[in-house]
C-alpha cells in the first residue's frame, strides 16, 4: 500500500464496496479502505452522503525498472 490517497465524498446509497468497485473497477480494497478511515464500519453498510473516505491508492511498480527472465 501507499501512503498516497484520495479523498472520494459520498453520494446517497454509497458502499464502500462501491466506493472501491468505482475506483478501482474490482474488489478487494475495501479492508484497506476501513484501515484508512477508522470509524468507518460504524456508519453501517450504506454510507450517509457528504462523508469524506479517504482512499489509499496502490502503488504501481514501473515495468521498465523490472527484472527480465528471459534475454
């Protein structure tokens, strides 16, 4: 993880579910997403609108610094 974020303000019937489907077109964020916003679980599976999440965003390694395998 990063410790890069976006800060993401939720419209009615939001999910952090959602939240991290739309950021990130897949599952799989969402515990991350609960560790950067403590007392986030609290406010229940639907979020109240106007709430500021904070979004870690995952940090992509440059393909060109990689090791080749082969030649």
């Amino acid at each position: 993880m990063s410790a890069l974020v976006e800060e993401v303000v939720t419209q009615e019937g939001d999910t952090v579910d959602l939240i991290a489907f739309t950021r990130f077109g897949a599952h799989g964020m969402e515990p991350a997403i609960f560790d950067a916003n403590p007392g986030l679980a609290a406010l229940g599976p639907v979020l109240p609108a106007g709430i500021v999440v904070r979004v870690p965003v995952p940090v992509v390694k440059d393909r060109a610094s990689s090791s080749r395998l082969w030649g």
